[in-house]
C-alpha cells in the first residue's frame, strides 16, 4: 500500500483504501480499480492523495531525467531555503521533497 497525489494516478489502479473528499464525503470504495472518469472525479472534488496498491507504484524519483551532479545540486539548493527548519519534521521532509520533485520536472521540460 503506497499514498501517492492525485495527478500521478494512472488508469488500471487499484484503490487499498476508501476515499473520500476533504470534507468526508465518501468518493469511491477499497478496490476500486482506476477509470478515466474516476481520476477526473477525484480531481473534481479537490482530493490531494490516495492509497493504491504499492506494486503498481509510478516512477515517483524526480531527478530520472537529470545528472546526478544536477540533481544533488538542485536538492541542496532547495534544502538551503529551509535552513531554519526542522529537516526531520514529517512536513519539512514532504514539502522539500516535493519541491525537488517540482524544480525538477521544470528542468526536464
């Protein structure tokens, strides 16, 4: 079981758990398996993440594309913003990852 957002979700992917939308409303049920409509819908109703089966987990490694030397310059750039932060803090560790993850796909593009 792996949570992964919404805009990396696939076509043929199986829902681990129950979804609902921020404000609890039931969405789509365990089991689910992905359709076109299904991923639009969750979009629809400002859904962030779910839980699908970990076995048909996305290439999620942000830095595929780019050197190993762009890549760690570009996560030492971005951690540097975050100097007076927490660095082990669940949040910080998400929010820098993503951010990798953002100036990445910007790089390859």
């Amino acid at each position: 079981m792996a949570k992964i957002k919404v805009n990396q979700l696939e076509v043929g992917m199986t829902i681990t758990a129950d979804v609902s939308d921020p404000n609890g409303r039931f969405l789509l049920g365990e089991g689910c398996v992905l359709e076109e409509k299904h991923i639009k819908a969750l979009h629809a109703w400002g859904v962030i993440s779910v839980e699908i089966s970990g076995d048909e987990m996305p290439d999620n490694q942000p830095c595929t594309k780019l050197s190993p030397e762009v890549c760690d310059a570009l996560a030492e750039q971005i951690k540097a913003r975050f100097i007076h932060n927490d660095l082990d803090n669940p949040f910080i560790k998400e929010l820098v990852s993503e951010s990798v993850r953002f100036f990445a796909e910007q790089l390859k593009e």
